[in-house]
C-alpha cells in the first residue's frame, strides 16, 4: 500500500504542536478515541521508548504496542508498530510557517502476511480519513491552547 499523507496548517507555536503529537502519556487529553496508555520502558520520551496504546473504535478497544524510532525535538517524530500482519510506520513533522506551522502526518503501511495484502489497499480511503480526522483533533486542541495562553497573558 502507498503512503498516506494528510497535512493541516495549524495556528499554534511549533512547540506547542510538537508536544501534542510526542507526549505520549497526554494523548487520552488529546483524542477521546486513546483511552490508555502503558509505558513499556522506563524512559517516557525519545528514542526507544516503548508503549501500549488503548483505542477505542467502533465500541471495541484495540490495543498496539509502538516504540519511538526517530524524535528531534520541535520537528518529527516517529513511530513503528507490527500489527495485525502491517508494519505501521508514521511520521509527524512539523515545520513553521507564517502563521504557526505545517504538521504532515505520513503513515506508511507495509503489508508482511496475505490478508493485509488484499485488504489494506481496499480500506486506504478508511485509514486516510481515520488519519484526517486524528490531525483536524490535534489542530483543534493546539489551537484552543494557544488561545487559552493567549488570554490568560
């Protein structure tokens, strides 16, 4: 299957955007869809750092471990899991812009075993507005915690 990109102008400072897709233990406050997360290494953040995701879809919870294979501060972060026959590979970068910054949320999925291979491509357009969706949350949490900084200041 492709790559599946989805990006959004967000009008909130590169660090504030950068906190929301990279703290991890935050992101139940973020998506109501995250319903717990388990660390599985001592470490929280960076490279290396292993977890349990909770999720819940369609009334079922669905648990994915990933573990933080790429992190620079302030500009991407990455995370791989190997789940239900896919290797799930997604990228957040973002980048300044006049108004903010650009967050590009790339999701390569890399089917290993034969029903993925048959059925990923055919539910493609379910993962990019799955994907389009979890950014337009993001933008509306950054965006209101700016806002909130903004007027308490």
């Amino acid at each position: 299957m492709a790559k599946i990109s989805v990006h959004r102008q967000i009008d909130a400072p590169v660090p504030v955007v950068f906190k929301a897709v990279s703290d991890i233990g935050n992101f139940p406050n973020i998506s109501e869809e995250v319903i717990k997360i388990e660390f599985l290494t001592d470490q929280q953040s960076g490279v290396g750092t292993k977890f349990r995701e909770t999720r819940l879809m369609k009334n079922k919870e669905h648990l994915t471990e990933l573990e933080v294979t790429e992190y620079t501060e302030n500009e991407h972060i990455r995370m791989v899991t190997d789940s239900h026959g896919t290797v799930w590979d997604t990228v957040f970068t973002v980048t300044p812009s006049e108004n903010g910054c650009e967050l590009l949320i790339a999701m390569d999925a890399r089917p290993h075993k034969l029903m993925p291979k048959i059925l990923n491509p055919l539910l493609k357009g379910m993962f990019r507005r799955g994907m389009e969706t979890y950014i337009d949350t993001l933008k509306s949490y950054c965006e209101a915690k700016t806002e909130n900084v903004s007027s308490n200041a």
